[in-house]
C-alpha cells in the first residue's frame, strides 16, 4: 500500500506500531486515523479523549 496523500511528517502520533511515529492522516471528535511510515497499515484509534462533560453531567442552573 502506497503512502496516503495525507499523510504530513509534521503532523504525527506515536501509537505502537512497528515502533514509528505514525502519520495523523484526519480525526473525527477522539478517534484519529494513522498511518504507520513502516508497515503503511491505516487505522482508527481512539485516543479516549473527551472534551467537556455530557449535558446531563452539568450542574442545573438555579
């Protein structure tokens, strides 16, 4: 598999795979999809990140 267009050396994650730094192709909320420099294998990872806390999880206001 070639490298994907996408792929920008500046813009990395490190995610164990074949011990490289792998390329952050895009991302969609928390998941990130790669691609491994070595293997050239594209996947999903998600980084388990979440931005704020869910509506129900707020304080009501008083």
């Amino acid at each position: 598999m070639p490298m994907s267009p996408d792929a920008d050396p500046t813009r990395r994650a490190w995610i164990e795979c074949c011990d490289e730094w792998c390329y952050l192709l895009g991302n969609e909320g928390p998941q990130v999809h790669l691609q491994c420099p070595a293997c050239r294998k594209t996947f999903w990872h998600d980084t388990g990140f979440r931005h704020g806390r869910a509506q129900s999880d707020r304080p009501s206001a008083s």
